[in-house]
C-alpha cells in the first residue's frame, strides 16, 4: 500500500489551531520534554494504514509517539507494520512496543538479541520494559536497559507500585497483596535513568486503576523525587488525565488512548474541562 494517500508534513510547522485564541496555552514543538503524549493503538484489533493516517494526519503535532501492543500486533504482515512505522516517522511520530521483550527472557538471551533484531529493522524507535508480571532482579533489569540501548533502541522501562497489574483479583486483594511502597518504585527509576533510559512509565495499577480509590499521593511523591520530564504516567481511564494536568500542570507526560487525544490537547490547552475539576 502506498503511502501517498497521506500528504507531506511541514517539517518543523509550529502546531497551529483552526481557531486561535488569546487566552490557549501554547504548544511546544516536538521533539519536547515536557507534555509528551503517548497514544496506545488499539490492543487486540489491528490497526491498519488508513485508519492511522486519518489521526495522524490531525494530531500529529500533538502525538509523541504510538505504542503498539507487541503480541496482538505480531500477527499483522511484515510489510504493513513496516509502513504502518513509516507513517509515524513522516509525522515525527515514534513508535514503541509494549513489554513483549519480557516474554522473550524465557527463551534465553539469544531470543532476546533476536527481538531486538526485528524491532529495529522493521522501524521500532522505543521499547518498553514491562515487569508487571514478571519479576527480574534489581541488576538484570539494569542490564536489560543497557542491551536495549546497545541495539540502537531507545529503551523505556515501567514502574508501578503493583504487582500482576493484569490479575483478576478483586482490588482490595491486590492492594493488600501486591503493593509495593512508592519509595522502592523510585529507587528503581533512578537506577534506571542512570542507566540511559529515556523516560520512566508509570504503571496505573494501584494508583488510579485495581484500587479501592485513587492513590494520589503516589504521582506526587514520584515527580517531586524524579522531575516530571523524566516519567510519563499511564492515565488511560476517563477522568485520570483530567486529574493530571490539574494537579500537575499541562506539561505533565501522559499516556492515553488513541480516542483520548483530543480531549487531553483541550486540557492543556485550557480550552475546557470538566465541572469537577474546574468549576462552572
């Protein structure tokens, strides 16, 4: 399929609105450290080439990077993942998988070496670093960041605060037995950004999703100990990115859904919000 269905981007365009106002935020350009937004693809349907156009085409300037759910994905055709990337690339847009790389540690490392392989010649820019259901030592996870960086790879490791983010416990159960104190989650972070990775991804799981009620007190204890250009908070869940740029500001790093981008550029923006959060 050839990509010409989309049209050239303006290299280094500042983002521009339909309609401006005096009293909207301005928008850094990209690349940026401050108000990424990752978006999340869709995880168990394909996303396919003209779908992705007609979003990036209008928020590119908006959207960082795509994630790209590694297993559900692995079935889609070489060449369409390959121009699916390329999109992205034209638009500035990055391109990361999920956490499959954990998968492949059960193979053996050569598995590993392989996967890292196929990433970076089918376009990859990001991998990320899952440990949700897996559990590695503190110093294979160092040196999975390394590996990751050595194949040319941007490397963005997750830390959460709960463990088997994905169980089917009910989340009263979860917080009583797979939470971890805010403070070794930070500690790990920062062992990880020493190491060379890009950003760290906060899991939800236990902050303000699997909870009884939300644990704002978390996001506010990891930023203020890392900076808030070098996390990214998953905030996936209607409500939660309101919740982060009030309480953090509109240059908080935030991952979303794809159907989320919108909403999340007007509340940067300070086009609008909800009643909850900013009154009538």
């Amino acid at each position: 399929m050839s990509l010409a269905i989309v049209p050239e981007p303006s290299s280094g365009e500042t983002p521009t609105r339909s309609i401006d106002s005096p009293r909207v935020s301005g928008r850094s350009l990209k690349p940026r450290a401050t108000g990424q937004t990752e978006i999340r693809g869709p995880a168990y349907t394909p996303m396919a080439l003209r779908h992705l156009a007609d979003e990036i085409e209008a928020l590119s300037p908006y959207v960082d990077s795509l994630k790209l759910a590694g297993g559900p994905q692995s079935p889609m055709p070489r060449r369409q993942l390959v121009d699916l990337i390329a999109l992205c690339h034209r638009y500035d847009v990055m391109v990361a998988t999920d956490g499959l790389v954990g998968r492949m540690l059960l193979h053996g490392e050569g598995t590993v070496d392989g996967y890292l392989r196929g990433c970076q010649e089918v376009g990859f820019d990001i991998i990320e670093l899952s440990s949700g259901c897996l559990t590695l030592p503190a110093d294979d996870s160092v040196r999975l960041v390394k590996r990751v960086q050595q194949a040319g790879l941007k490397v963005r490791p997750v830390i959460g605060i709960q463990f088997a983010a994905a169980s089917t416990l009910p989340a009263i159960g979860q917080v009583q037995h797979f939470t971890r104190d805010a403070e070794s989650a930070i500690q790990q972070a920062r062992r990880f950004l020493a190491a060379g990775a890009d950003l760290i991804m906060i899991e939800s799981a236990g902050i303000t999703e699997q909870v009884t009620s939300w644990r704002t007190e978390v996001p506010a204890r990891i930023a203020g100990a890392l900076g808030l250009e070098r996390v990214m908070f998953e905030a996936a869940v209607p409500g939660v990115p309101a919740w982060y740029v009030e309480h953090h500001g509109p240059a908080v790093n935030l991952f979303v859904d794809h159907r989320q981008v919108v909403m999340l550029e007007c509340l940067r923006a300070g086009l609008w919000g909800v009643a909850d959060h900013w009154g009538e």
